[in-house]
C-alpha cells in the first residue's frame, strides 16, 4: 500500500463530511508499526493536506503514558481552556475531553444526521 493510498484510507476514516444517513460518531485512526517505518511522517503529510478539513489538529506523543497526559495538558493551555499556570494534569484533561465533547456537540447538533 503506498501512501497516497493511506492518507486516502485514513482520511475516509476521520472525514468530517461523511455522506448522508452516517451516524455522527467521533472516529479515531490509529498508525502502528515498528519504528522508522515512516508513521511520523504519514500523520504530518496527512495533516498538511487535509488541515482544511477539521476544525483542529492535535498531534500527542503516545509512547509512555506520562508523555500523553502533558501533551494534553499542554492542549487545554492551547485551546485557551485553563491557564499556562495550572498544575493539575487531570483537570486539564477533564478540561481537554469536555472542551472535545461540547465540540463535537455543536459541529453535529441533535437531529441532523448531515455532517458539515
């Protein structure tokens, strides 16, 4: 499978203009592989072309639990959720992950099932 093939398969997976009748579900896409296989830079290339598409891109390093709870952490600092200052990891995630649901709320609202 060559890449151009992937970002298409990736993108069908995460695009927010589904077509009609597609339940309004939040997708996920997950890259794995060994390391140096190039998983890095599929997620950067896909973000560069289809950015347009999504109201947001966040990129957080998975490899250790510690290093995605600050990544998120440094979301909610981002999105202008909490302040730089704030100290407590689990709150700006709880911050991050209701930011997140109110957005999907309001991208999708009750009823419709037509993606925008």
């Amino acid at each position: 499978m060559g890449r151009e093939d992937i970002l298409s398969r990736i993108y069908s997976v995460l695009r927010p203009d589904k077509p009609h009748g597609t339940p309004i579900t939040q997708s996920v896409f997950v890259l794995c592989g060994l390391g140096g296989m190039g998983k890095t830079q599929i997620a950067i290339r896909f973000a560069a072309d289809y950015m347009h598409c999504f109201q947001v891109v966040l990129f957080a390093h998975a490899d250790e639990p510690a290093n995605l709870l600050n990544d998120f952490a440094r979301f909610a600092v981002d999105l202008g959720l909490v302040d730089r200052d704030e100290p407590d990891h689990l709150y700006c995630c709880e911050e991050l992950k209701k930011w997140l649901e109110e957005t999907g709320k309001s991208a999708f609202p009750q009823g419709d099932s037509t993606l925008r």
